[in-house]
C-alpha cells in the first residue's frame, strides 16, 4: 500500500489564503453597501459566519473520518499479513 501524498505547493496555499481573504473582503463590503438596517446586516453576518463555520467543519469531520479508514485499513493489511506468513511458514513444515 503506497502512503505517500503529494503535499501542495506553496503557490497553491497562497493562492487559496488570497482566494478567500478576497472573497471575505468583498462579503463584507457587500454587507456593508447593502441598503438594510442595522439588524438586517447583522443578521446576514451571522448567517454567513455560521455557515462559514460549519463548512470548516464538515470538512475536518470528512478529513477525519477518511483518515481513520485509513488506519483501519493498515491495520487490517497488517493483520492479514501476519496470517498469510503464518500460514505459509506452516505449509514449508
């Protein structure tokens, strides 16, 4: 089983941290530009923090629960492993 993974460039973070500070930016100019009371817009911020917020994290809950299959899966390998040499090292008797 091949464990090794490609990290991302440093490009690729970069462009993702600007990626979202724009779009955060623009959000909340957005937010700010909109003809509503003052309730209104705090309203939408906490929608959209919220929603912000839970994306982060039902991506790490993905992330995790993917991860944890993994180590199953090693696990199970191992153990397989160990079967399999088992049994061949008796069939050499």
């Amino acid at each position: 089983m091949n464990d090794s993974f490609q990290k991302h460039s440093a490009s690729w973070v970069s462009f993702s941290y600007i990626s979202f500070g724009a779009a955060a930016f623009m959000l909340v100019l957005g937010l700010y530009m909109m003809p509503l009371d003052l309730w209104g817009k705090g309203y939408l911020a906490m929608g959209i923090l919220m929603l912000v917020q839970t994306t982060v994290n039902i991506t790490k809950t993905l992330r995790d629960n993917a991860e944890s299959e993994k180590l199953i899966r090693k696990v199970e390998d191992a153990r397989t492993e160990k079967l399999l040499v088992k049994f061949n090292r008796s069939d050499e008797d």
